[in-house]
DNA sequence: TAATTTAATACCTTAAAAGTATTGAGATGG
DNA sequence: CCATCTCAATACTTTTAAGGTATTAAATTA
C-alpha cells in the first residue's frame, strides 16, 4: 500500500477515465493504468468496472474511496498538528509556581502566553523550590517559577522581575504612622520571616541585609508563604518583610510601608528555571513571551 | 509524504536506534537515516532529539507518533472493510419484493442471507413488476422478486420456487365441503383475479388454464394482490386461486382447497430478477443463498 | 467496414530508494 | 588524557520501481 496509488486512485475516481486522470496528475496514461491494477492486486479487490466509456467505480471501490478521503483527511491534520506542536503552538507545558506565585507578574505572564497559544493546556503545579529542580530533572515540569536560585549546572534560568521590598506591618503600630520606614528601624521590631525551607532562601537573604545594616534581626516566626506572614501581621505577631507583590494581599490591620535607606540588595528577584538543555519549542516560545512582558514593562 | 517514511519512523521510535530499527526493518542503517531525515524536512519539524546514545521523540515526534497510529489504523480498517465489500460481506443490497411477498419463501431467504452476511445491510421496497424493471434499469435496486417474468435483454432471472394453486373458497360454499376441488368446478363460481397490473400476470395465466380445461371462467372482481383477494373470498365476493404460500393467510370464513384434474401447468413459480450484466459481489453472495436455500428445500 | 476511443502491454528511461564504505562527534574506560 | 567505542551522518554505487514512448487489443460509432 502507498499513498501515491491513493492519490492516483481518488483522481481516476473522480474522472471516470484512466486518459483525463493521466492529464490531471501531468502522467502518461500508461503508469497509471499500471499503479491502479497494482492496488487493486494489493487489495485483491476490484475497484473499477472498466466499460468502453472509460472506469466506473464498484460498490467495493465506492466504499475503498470513502475510506481514501478519510485517510487522506487523517494525513493532513496530523501533519498540520505535528507542525503546530513543533512550533509550541500545541501541545501541553507543565509549569510550578511556588505558593505566593499565583499574585503579580505570574498570571499575567501566563495570561500572555494562553492568549497568543491557545492551543496549549498549561498546566500548573505548586511545588517548593527543591520540588520544581527535582521535577524539572525528572522531566515532570518543563519550568519552574521561584526567588533565590544557586546556580545549578544543569538548569537554567531567566530573571522575570526585580521587586523591592517593603515592610508589611499592624497598622497600630507606632512606625505604620511614618510614610517610609527607615531600615535600620527594623532591629526593634519582631521579624515574620518565610519560606522556611529550602535554603538559600528570603530568611537567609533578610538576615544578610541587617548585617549589612549594622544589626541581627529580632526573628518572631518563621513561616512557609507570605501569605501566612501577612496574616500573622494582622494578629499582631510582628512586621513581615515581603516583596512589592504581596500587597495584593489587603488584610484589615496591615499596611505596607515602603523602607528606605535600606542596603543596595534590599530587593528579590523572581526567575524561572528550566532545562538547560531543554529544546522544547514550547519552552522556547514561553521564553520569548517572558522576555516580551519583561522588556514591554520596563518601558 | 509517504508510508514508508511513516512505517520508518514508526520503528525508529519505538528502538530510539537508528542501527537497531535498521535491523528491524532489514535494511541498512544509512537509508534509514535519510528517510528520517527527509520525513523531518517534509514535516519541517524535528521529530527526534539525537544523542550520543541514540534517538528520543521530541513532544512534536510523541504527538506524531499518536498520528502515525491512527493513521495505520484507519489504513488497515480502509483494505479490511473494502475486501469485505469486494467480496460481498460488507454494503447494501436493495431489494424489491411485491405485495404479497413477504409470505412465504423469501423471509426465509432473506432470513439466510442476513445470518451469512451480518453486515450487509438489507433495504426491501415493495414494487410491482413494472416499477421493479424500471428501478433495475436505474440501479435503485439490485433484485426483485416477482413472479410470471417474460424474458428480457437487459435483465436474468432465477427460479426461486414453483408453487402449486389453491382455490381460497368461502367456507360456507358447498364445495367447501370436499376435501379437494376438481379444476372444472371453477366454471360455476364467480372468480376474484389479481394482479391488475403489469401483464403478462396471474390473471392472464389463470383465463388460460380455464380455456386448457375447456370453459371461459366467470370473472367477479380484479384485486391488487392476493391479501385483498382472500379477504374478498371471506365477504363471500366468490372464490380465489391462490399459490399455496398465500395459505399463511388465514382468514375467518376462508379455507383453502388442493385442486384436482388441473392441466400441467397449474402452478406459479416465484423468480428473482437482477441485471444481466451486474457483476457485483453481493448479488452473486445473495444469489448463491438462494440457489443454496432452493436445492436445501427440493432434497 | 473504417475510424475512433478506450484500457492494456512491451520496452526503454529516469528517479529514488537501498547498499557499501567511510567519516565525524561525543562518550567511556584504562 | 588519549585510545576506543558507539552513535548518526555523508559520499558514492547498485538496484528497484516509477514514468515515458510506442503500440496493441477490444469495443463502440459513423
């Protein structure tokens, strides 16, 4: 069986005349006449009633170019899909955020990505740092977003923003009437500091920067999201150091303040990791609008 | 493209060897590599990621696979359904039968037929023998049942039982009291003839057994088919010659009565009816059972 | 009956797939 | 770290099969 001896059939099908076909295909009449007894051999089936007036299909050959269409329409789309996968513009791209992700410029990005391929299932998944680099070695994510990345050898990394930090603290106390809070201000006041795994992480990192300012944090409770240190913020529990993102989060009693004369590094970086040898059109083309809201939000 | 680059390709996943599924498919490795590759430039996709340790499906090559499979399948399905069409297993079959024809011989053979084919697929239309030839010509039909056939060019035909006559005869009537009739009996009663179509008929048939017997019979009334006839015989409108498939007919007032003294040619026989030149296999299927079920009921 | 039209056959040419030998690139192991 | 091994890829030749030209055979039509 061969595609080609399809083709010829359908068109001899549709002119009923070995010679018309012949012309049609830009063939002589003689191999075609040829490649259709072939296909009839290899069917063992009789697909033509050959008349005087030129070929007239049988029932069985009627019923065989039904099939020939549906072949032929099989053929196409999976080319078409094959294509479209090969671009990332199908095909399905397993991505981890970790537990405060889902606010600021995640969804927007995948907002972004879901609108110029739609035909990609995106699929999320919630994993700490650890998770996403043992995912992404196990080939179970293709991307990873999170804070505070060490170089790994065999994964890479794309910087999606750069956040300042501000000071999420009880709107009754006594700095949450200032309109910026000084750094140094900070010694005073018990530190909610998260995530609690997977280090380095934002606690060690929050630490560096009060040595850098000259004092070792006052630390109340360490916590596994920021969204657990807002709340322990609103019960009074201490201020919480967190990145310009979490302010979505507005619970009665917090406020955010900005911090100033804060150490040049007093701002974290939001990344994502991948395969560094990772080929995958589809992570390519999630890269490349990652790096068009990146560089469309700088401007 | 082309199905060998397919059935390739199909291999070369599944060994994520080149050398390996050149030795599957017995051919040597450098070919194997040239198919592949051209697939790829066809598609413009690549469909594998080369590695020092062999070949690995890219998500586009997975997707491809899924493809490949389907196609396969349906290609196999395609040559599968059309031998069966080629040998009359599969299709449809549109057959003509006639008022009364459903008593009788042909449920049974259509009974037969459709046991040994399953899948073919049976439509009856109820034609008179004009409307039958008519559709033959036109190819709505492949096979009528009638009977008393004159010969025709275009269209064979085949015996499918000869019957003998009865003489459906209210029970009231005195000579309903005998156990047979003798033929010349029929000259004193007043007669009820059927079909009034499409002669030469049974009507023309029974005025000549009459003459052969040497008296004109006293026609009451023509009917359309022998149902409306016997029912004609239960109102007391006279009696009815019937074939004797006609006695499943069992009406209240109504017996039938074997005929004695009758000339030879006192019988009806029941034909079918198809193009002379129609090669198709599901007549030559449908005419076998027939010619099977004829010498099964004369043993 | 001659001419025409159809598919089929015989024989040759061309294109493409398969084979042989070899290369090049990347990993492995002493 | 170099020799070796194992892949896929390339260069070139052979074989196979598809395509072309010329002709035939059969059947219809003028």
């Amino acid at each position: 069986m061969d595609l080609r001896k399809l083709r010829y059939f359908k068109v001899v099908a549709d002119e009923k005349h070995i010679g018309r076909a012949a012309k049609v295909l830009h063939i002589s009449q003689p191999p075609l006449t040829r490649q259709i007894h072939q296909l009839e051999e290899d069917l063992g089936v009789t697909l033509f009633n050959r008349t005087p007036k030129g070929m007239e299909l049988t029932d069985a050959g009627r019923l065989f170019r039904e099939e020939v269409n549906n072949i032929f329409g099989l053929i196409e789309q999976a080319t078409e899909r094959t294509q479209k996968a090969g671009q990332g513009r199908l095909g399905r791209l397993d991505i981890a955020i970790f537990g405060s992700g889902i606010m600021g410029d995640i969804p927007k990005i995948l907002l972004a990505f879901k609108e110029r391929y739609p035909e990609v299932n995106v699929v999320l998944h919630t994993m700490d740092k650890g998770e996403q680099i043992n995912a992404l070695r196990q080939k179970r994510i293709s991307l990873g977003f999170n804070r505070m990345l060490a170089p790994l050898p065999d994964i890479s990394s794309e910087l999606v923003t750069t956040e300042k930090l501000l000071l999420a603290i009880n709107s009754n106390h006594p700095l949450a009437a200032l309109p910026e809070i000084p750094f140094t201000e900070i010694s005073d006041i018990p530190l909610i500091l998260f995530p609690s795994s997977n280090r380095p992480n934002f606690i060690d990192k929050t630490i560096r920067l009060c040595q850098l300012s000259g004092f070792t944090p006052h630390i109340s409770q360490e916590v596994g999201d920021a969204v657990t240190g807002v709340a322990l913020v609103a019960s009074g529990f201490g201020a919480c150091l967190v990145p310009q993102s979490a302010t979505v989060l507005s619970l009665p009693g917090v406020v955010y303040k900005p911090l100033i004369d804060t150490p040049d590094e007093a701002e974290v970086d939001l990344s994502c990791i991948f395969r560094k040898e990772d080929e995958s059109p589809l992570l390519k083309a999630f890269l490349e609008i990652l790096i068009g809201y990146r560089t469309e939000k700088s401007q």
